[in-house]
C-alpha cells in the first residue's frame, strides 16, 4: 500500500456519504460498476473489517462521486483508503489488496503510531 498526498483529515461531508466513519478506522473502497477487481476487493475489505471491531467498510462509487475522486486524485478503480479513527489517511493502495496488506494497514490505523502515508 502506497503513500497519499492527502493530509486533511477526512469526514462523511467530505466522502460525501452519510453514514459515520468507523470508531477505530475506516476502509474506504472507491469501485466503478465495471471494475472486475472491486468484487474481490469488496470481499477482502468486508472480511478484514469484520475481524476488527469498530472498524467500517465504505464503498463509494467513484462515477457517482466525481467531485471526492478528483479531491483526493483517485486514478483507478479499485483505490482503497486505510483511515484511522480521525479520518485521517494512514495508506492508500490502487488495485486489488492482499488481504495480509489490509490487515498490516489496519493494524497500523488502530495502533495510532504512524506518521501518516508510507511507501510500502
């Protein structure tokens, strides 16, 4: 998962959703309805977010919300946001995640100790 030029923390209003970011993180998945991966994706994202309480699975149509995509300068289709419980992004990853990325990144939200957006 690779670094993200992003630096403001991010909010609903922000996302342009309306529901809540998650109590500890938040997995924001930007799909397109004819992105093959995004399944795959959605699969991963719901399973890792299920083995972490407090933490959310967002899924956002990128076409949809054109606006946030180009904010945020999602390029691709699966784009996978790793933000920490004050919407800040902790890692950022285009294509389909491993599923042991996933959980390094969440592992690293939740700890809280990071210095923001990394190579990895």
């Amino acid at each position: 998962m690779d670094g993200s030029e992003h630096r403001e923390p991010l909010t609903p209003a922000v996302l342009g959703i309306t529901g809540p970011l998650g109590e500890r993180a938040t997995l924001v998945h930007f799909s397109s309805a004819f992105c093959r991966p995004c399944a795959a994706t959605r699969r991963v994202l719901a399973q890792v977010a299920a083995m972490v309480p407090g933490t959310a699975h967002i899924e956002i149509d990128a076409e949809s919300h054109l606006e946030t995509v180009r904010a945020l300068r999602i390029t691709a289709t699966p784009t996978v946001l790793v933000l920490d419980a004050a919407g800040s992004v902790v890692r950022r990853a285009a294509g389909l995640p491993r599923k042991a990325d996933v959980i390094a990144a969440l592992g690293a939200a939740v700890a809280g100790g990071t210095t923001g957006p990394t190579d990895a």
